[in-house]
C-alpha cells in the first residue's frame, strides 16, 4: 500500500496545528504577554496580607484593572504590595485599597474603591487608605474564646464555691 504524500503533508498540518493551538492556550491562560505589562505602579502597605500572591487580580467594581507584581518587606515589617495597573487607569488620591476573599474561603485579590479627591495619584505613588485583609483563622479563634481586643484570655483556675455556714 503506498502512502500519498499529499495526505501526510496535510496530517502534518492539522499536528502543528494542534500544537499551535495548545502553545497559545498555555502561553494565554498563563497570563504571559510578549509586550510585558507596561503601566500604572502603585504601591500599598499592610499589616496583613493574608494568602495575596504575585499575580492577583486588581479590580474596580469587579471589573480587572490590573494584578499585584510583587510583595515585599519593608523596613517597618510591614507588606509592601506593588500593583501593575492598566496605564489608562486615573485614580484619585484618597483611593482605598482592600484585600478581600473571593468567597468563603477564595482566592485574595486587591479592590480598589476611587474616592472623590480632585488630586489624583502618579505612577510609582502609595495608596494611603489600605484594609488588611481578613482572616478566617482569627476570627474562629475569636468567636471560641469569646475574645476581642482588651479581653483578657480566659483562666484555668477552679472557681471557688462558697459553703452556707452551720
């Protein structure tokens, strides 16, 4: 039986095709991009930061603006968050910057709340007005031990009885 080298030449095809194909997705769902994301870099600092990663969304009103590009200790040991923002981006000064839960028990992301200033932020600026983030963790431990600020932990000595007297 021969074989048609026309018929080759097009399974050839259809296999870079393929392959073609599975690149672009992985490359796309990856999130790469061979322009790299030039834009708008701002900063914020957090006490806590929760499970943020490298690579979170950014959004205003659910819509993605952006993704954190790094996290890093600053002198003060506190998180300092860089975002990489769309360049188109203009966001006023009193700006807030929460990290919140996609969901119950989600993915961290940073949302950004524009405020009504009339100065608005320059690229390699901090956002002031920042929220830490929530844990989950915490406020189980809360909710058990009946704590919150200024309480103090509860005691493990026996409570003393007092006897009627004869």
């Amino acid at each position: 039986m021969e074989r048609s080298p026309v018929r080759d030449f097009i399974v050839g095809l259809f296999v870079l095709a393929g392959i073609a194909a599975i690149a672009y997705l992985s490359v796309s769902v990856g999130g790469f991009s061979w322009h790299g994301r030039a834009g708008f870099k701002l900063y914020a600092l957090y006490d806590e930061t929760g499970a943020l990663t490298v690579r979170a969304p950014v959004v205003i009103a659910g819509v993605r603006v952006g993704e954190v590009s790094s996290i890093s200790l600053d002198q003060d040991f506190r998180a300092r968050v860089e975002m990489n923002l769309d360049p188109d981006i203009k966001l006023p000064q009193d700006t807030f910057a929460n990290i919140v839960t996609a969901g119950m028990l989600g993915d961290r992301f940073i949302e950004l709340q524009p405020g009504g200033d009339d100065k608005m932020l320059k690229s390699g600026d901090t956002i002031s007005n920042v929220g830490n983030a929530v844990i989950i963790e915490k406020l189980i431990g809360q909710l058990i031990y009946g704590m919150t600020k200024g309480d103090k932990p509860p005691t493990t000595e026996p409570a003393k009885t007092s006897r009627p007297s004869d």
